[in-house]
C-alpha cells in the first residue's frame, strides 16, 4: 500500500466535490460498471472491501458480461482511461490501488506525462472513499430498470464482444515481420519525422516491454516512406544528477534502452530522435536546490516544480554535457528537436515570467533561447557532428523571432508550424492560427517568413504538420479530408520545405492520409478502392473536406470543446460548476470555455454546418459500395468505419452544444423539454452507433497520450445517462 506521506505529496488543486451520477443506483455500481473488463474482478473486490461473487452479482445485475473478459493492456497501456474514469469515484488511495501504483509514480505521470494534470482540469474531485454496501430494496428496483434500458439499446446484452478486442492494433503491431528496405520515395522532404502510434507517453526507455515502437510498426512506418520516429526525453533522467542521485534513479537502464531501441529503429532505415524540453523544471521538493540554490529558476506552486536558470553557466554546462552523453550512449541517435518556449517551465522566459528573476530579468528573450540551443547543439556535434538539431519555434514572439534566428548556430534546422499565424474568419469571427489544423490549410506568411530568414543563413527548414488527424478530432486515426491535405502538402513544395514532422503525439497512424505525401489523390484513390469506385470516392473526400472548414477553429475551441469525446461525454441536468480542461480530459457541460471566442449562437451553428455537410459525404461514400471490388473492400470498410467516427463526435459535439444551450436558456418549460428529449434522442443514437464501431475496430477512441477516450461500456453509459435525462424532461 502506498504510503501516507506519498499520498499527501499528490496535487489536490481546489479540490472541489465530486461529481455524482444519478443513472446509476449507486456509486459502488458505477464504479463496477466503468472497469468491467479493464481490472480484474478480484481488485474491484479488493478496492470495495468484498468477495468476487458480490462483484459478479453486481455486474451481472446490471446486465454486464459475466464472466468478464479482461483485457490485460488496460493495466499496463491504458491508465489515462482508467485515471479519468474514476477521477470523480475514487480518492487517491483506491486510485493507486485500482491502477497498481505506488503514489510517487502517480505523482511523476500527473507532473510529467504530457500535461496529465492539467488534463484532469488541475483539481482533484473530492470522493469519499468507496466500499461496498448492500443495495435497498429500492436500489434493487432501480437496478432492475437500469438492466432493462441496457437490454432494450443493446439487446446482444451479456453475449456482446468486440470483433476486435481494445489495443488489437498494437498486438497486430508486435507480431512478427519481414523486414524490407525501406520504400525509395522521391519528392523534396528528405525527413519524415513521425511519433508512435501505439506508445506510452511516459518514461518508456525505464520500461521496455512497453515498447513504443514494435517492429511490426516500424515496418509499416518504413513502407510509408517515413524515414525518422521520435520519442519524448528528460535530460535528468538521462544523466546522473549528482545533486539529487534519487531524481534520476535508472538513468543507466533509459540510456542502455535507447542505444537498443535507436539500433532497432535503424535497421529499418529509419532514425531515432528525442524530443528535449529543456533544461526541464524539476520538482519543487528535489534536494538539487537545497545543493545548488544558485540554480533555482522561476518556482511554479500550481504544477510543484522550479526552473533551473540558465543565466548560469553550470545549468549550460548541464544541459551540454547531458545531451553529448546522449549520443555517446547510443550511437545510433540520429538527433533531437527541441521546444524553447513550451507550456512546460524551462529556461526563465519559457512561460512569460522572465521579470520574476533577478539574472534574467533584462536579458532578451531570443539571447535565452540562442544559449539553450547552442548547448544543446554543441552537446550532440560534439559526439555525433552529422546529429540533426531541429528547434521549433513553437510559441516564438514576432518581436524577437528574427534575432533569434540570428543568434543560432547554422548546423541546425528551422522548424515552424506550417499554418501558425494564419488568419481565419468563420460566420464573422477572426481567430488566428496559433496551434497545428487541418482545417485551416497552410502554410502561412509567417512560417513563409521565418524559414525565408533561416534559409538566408543557410539553414535547412522544417515543416510541422497534422496530415491524419489532430486536436479537432484525434480520436480516429485518420480524418479522410483529403482535399485539404493534398492542397497543403502542394502548397509546402511550393514554399520549398525540405523536412515534415508529420505529427505530434495524435495523427500519428501509419496509413490514411500519409501516402498522400508521394502519390497524389487520384492515384491513391484507386490503388486502395478500385478505379471505378475511385471518383464517388473522391466526391465523398471532397465533401467531408468542404464541411471540415466549417470546424470554428481556434486553440480554445481545439483545446477545449466536447468533439475528441464526442457521445462518451455525460450530459447534466443541472450545471456542474466544472470548467471543460485540456483535450481527451473532461469537457463536463462548461459552454463557455468550449465555444472560446465563438458566440453561442455561432459556435453552434459552425458544428451544425459541420455535421450536416460530413453526412452529405457519407450519403456520396455510401453510393460508392457496390463499385469496389472484391479484393479492396478491407479498405472500402475502413474508411467507412473512420467516417461515420468522425460524424458521431462531430454530430454529438453540436447536439451537446444545444442541450446545454437549450438547458440554461429561457424557452418556456414544455417547449424546453420537448427540445431536450429530442436532443437525448440522436443522442442514444450515435452512442450506440460509435458503441458498434467501437466493437469491430480497436484504433476508434485511441490516441497515444491519452489512451482511450471512452470504452465500450463508457458508450453504453451514456445511453444510460440519456435515458435517465428523459425521465427527468420528459415527465415535468
């Protein structure tokens, strides 16, 4: 069991009450419910104090499958699933002992795996810690009808099993293969830099039969041309940090995993790049400060870490040293990318708050930046001179961005976001671009300008791109709006980008849209459908593309609106005081913070314009069916699949938009209501629908960094929900 002091040590935020959920008797069944078939029955027993009979007569009660069929990888490749579903059922104690953690490797993943805090909204829910009760003879009653709605939507009911069980794309992946050279593609992107599909976001190098990139994989990536795969690093995790020896316990193991993993990667052809954020804020309570308090940078209480300063010259040192040791470990490393000005704390400007330190206070911006990248450049050449060193402008400031290419080394790459500062104008709004898009097709005059300048000193240039999906949806693993994609990628030739970073942690799929980079639509279209299947086809991705520009882009809306949820998504008859937080994390029913800059009005309309116009392309994909031939209908039924996806989340955001729209307005009540059930309605309707995609394909719901945005049951309980909405709307 995990220790009292650990535990206290774990972040709490505002720690406001929990959530309930009323479609659930009680919140002992809901619990059963959200990890039947995800953790063994005998640690639900354990965690509510009881036998495995009570667990299997609960489940079995509610109409769940008995016995369960549990998928191993929920434990070991999906604990962002498991962590949010019982983020408002369990304290952290019964959290810990749910996910089989001790609390200080729950503290690391909250801290440092890709924002997982700030995806839980920064606040931990006050829940009450759960045993098992037996139920009252009216609790009984209540089971009894909640089986019923189940059995009634979902009539196969307990017999029910995927045709493809959850993360079957990643078993797929480790089986055995033949390994071919690499695919000779022309064209003018000599790299390709892609992440994993299937990793684990957190510290894979320690754990290496979490391995992030199978050889079943790589070899699919080696057949789409790509040529390069990355992986995230923490220099202190990297390199014995004397300070504090505890913060970088297994640094050996990580270095000797890289060597292997980087000697693997190439012998597909391919490199291995890390990705650095760095010098890399430490936590607040590490002894490095109480050795070298010289070093201290700025403090940030709300994530629990501080900066290290790099106005002195030992941090610099660090940095240098650290990443040489890097490729003196693995040899066969082909390089690193960096971001200077992440929304994780680095260097003292990294998050606005320069003014806060004595030593770099009146230091330009640019000069901080140039001093992190020549370490951490001087570091690899020192090694490896022919490493690549990509620093990415991400968030970089008009102000300065020039001088600071000015200040860095010529023997690195440039790379921009393609279609950051982008203007855009939807139904009268202007946002502009400030994150990756689809929808939004660049390049944009500011990427043109800067990777202008860094050609002038003789820099090479780099794309960062989202071809398969991205944030304005990532739970398919690729959006078939190949219009937009083709007419960007001609667009980058023509800027005269010599590199693509494909993806970030999403539209990462080793397939879809990528083969778009060699071939051009028309070829692709009947190489995977046929030729006369090609041109309905094409209609269809023409019309899914039209109404993808309808999407009401902004970071805010990208961020934080309901779509990478879609129906999993709970609705409320009341409103829950919660703010929507980052991404796949926890929309709740917080409007404002979805919509962003948007109007209410024009927020809605935007996701209606979208549903409605990527239906009209799944009336024109439909006409297309009897025209593939017998020998491509696998593909045909794929994208299909990742079609009527990709409506339900669309389709769901917009109808979740108007419930809570409809909820909170001032329509008289019966006309109120009336809306409503015909909301929870189509509601039911696409939750059953995804629930049936859900079950016959393992990628819909997956993206690497946050696991699955919903199970099957997650599905299952959103018609549950509705249904229990209609008793409340429909009878006032």
């Amino acid at each position: 069991m995990p220790s009292d002091r650990d535990i206290a040590n774990l972040p709490l935020g505002s720690h406001p009450k929990a959530l309930e959920f009323p479609h659930f008797p009680t919140r002992q069944q809901a619990f059963v419910w959200r990890n039947w078939e995800l953790v063994p029955v005998e640690r639900l027993a354990g965690i509510l104090g009881t036998d495995e009979s009570t667990v299997l007569k609960l489940a079995r009660d509610m109409g769940l499958r008995t016995p369960p069929v549990v998928v191993a990888h929920w434990l070991t490749r999906g604990h962002c699933t498991l962590i949010r579903n019982n983020w408002h059922l369990l304290p952290y104690e019964q959290l810990l002992e749910l996910i089989g953690w001790p609390a200080k490797k729950l503290e690391f993943a909250l801290l440092e795996e890709d924002f997982l805090w700030i995806k839980l909204g920064k606040l931990k829910p006050q829940a009450e810690p759960l045993r098992f009760t037996p139920l009252t003879p009216d609790q009984v009653r209540q089971t009894a009808a909640l089986r019923r709605v189940a059995r009634t939507h979902f009539p196969a009911g307990r017999t029910a099993r995927h045709t493809e069980p959850p993360f079957a794309f990643y078993d797929a992946f480790c089986k055995p293969v033949m390994r071919r050279p690499p695919a000779q593609r022309g064209g003018p992107f000599d790299l390709r830099l892609i992440f994993s599909y299937s990793a684990v976001y957190g510290d894979s190098l320690l754990h290496p039969e979490l391995d992030p990139y199978p050889d079943g994989l790589l070899a699919r990536m080696a057949e789409m041309g790509v040529n390069a795969v990355w992986l995230p690093g923490h220099l202190y995790l990297m390199t014995p940090w004397k300070p504090d020896p505890a913060l970088s316990k297994g640094w050996q193991t990580r270095l000797k995993n890289l060597d292997l993993l980087a000697k693997r990667v190439a012998r597909h052809g391919m490199g291995l790049y890390l990705y650095l954020n760095e010098p890399r804020a430490i936590p607040t309570s590490s002894k490095t400060f109480d050795v070298h308090p010289e070093w201290k940078g700025i403090d940030y209480p709300d994530l629990g870490v501080r900066g290290l300063c790099t106005s002195n010259p030992a941090v610099l040192d660090l940095v240098r040293d650290a990443t040489a040791g890097l490729f003196r470990a693995a040899p066969d490393l082909a390089g690193v990318f960096t971001i200077n000005m992440s929304e994780w704390p680095t260097h003292c400007a990294s998050r606005g708050r320069k003014a806060d330190c004595p030593h770099c206070a009146n230091r330009p911006t640019e000069e901080l930046i140039a001093d992190v990248v020549r370490a951490t450049a001087d570091g690899a050449h020192s090694v490896k001179p022919d490493a690549r060193v990509i620093v990415w402008t991400w968030s970089w400031h008009p102000d300065w961005q020039h001088q600071a290419i000015d200040l860095l080394p010529t023997t690195v790459d440039l790379m921009s976001t393609s279609e950051k500062g982008l203007a855009s104008r939807t139904a009268g709004v202007e946002v502009t671009v400030g994150d990756y898009s689809i929808s939004r097709v660049g390049p944009s005059q500011w990427s043109l300008d800067m990777w202008e300048h860094a050609r002038r000193r003789g820099m090479r240039v780099v794309a960062k791109v989202m071809f398969n999906s991205s944030w304005e949806l990532s739970a398919v693993p690729y959006l078939p709006v190949v219009d937009l994609v083709e007419e960007h990628l001609t667009k980058l030739r023509k800027a005269g980008a010599t590199g693509l970073m494909l993806s970030w942690t999403n539209g990462s799929y080793p397939g879809g849209n990528l083969d778009l980079i060699d071939k051009s639509a028309a070829d692709v279209a009947v190489e995977r459908y046929g030729a006369k299947a090609a041109p309905q086809v094409r209609k269809a991705w023409s019309a899914f593309s039209r109404a993808f520009r309808e999407y009401p882009f902004s970071v805010g809306v990208v961020y934080n609106a309901p779509h990478n949820c879609g129906p999993m998504n709970l609705l409320y008859a009341t409103p829950t005081g919660y703010a929507s937080t980052m991404v796949q994390g926890l929309p709740y029913d917080n409007l404002k913070g979805w919509r962003n800059v948007y109007p209410e009005d024009v927020f809605e309309d935007q996701f209606r314009k979208l549903s409605v116009g990527w239906k009209r392309g799944l009336a024109l994909l439909e006409k297309a069916a009897r025209l593939v031939p017998k020998a491509k209908r696998a593909n045909y039924t794929e994208l299909d699949r990742m079609a009527r996806a990709a409506y339900c989340h669309f389709r769901s955001a917009y109808l979740q938009i108007v419930f809570v729209r409809t909820r909170d307005g001032k329509l008289p009540e019966k006309a109120r209501n009336a809306k409503l059930v015909r909301v929870l309605n189509e509601e039911i309707e696409l939750a059953k629908t995804l629930h049936g995609l859900v079950l016959q394909d393992s990628r819909i719901g997956f993206e690497a960094a946050n696991h699955y945005s919903y199970t099957a049951n997650d599905l299952k309980e959103k018609v549950l929900n509705c249904e229990s909405l209609r008793e409340v709307f429909g009878k006032r």
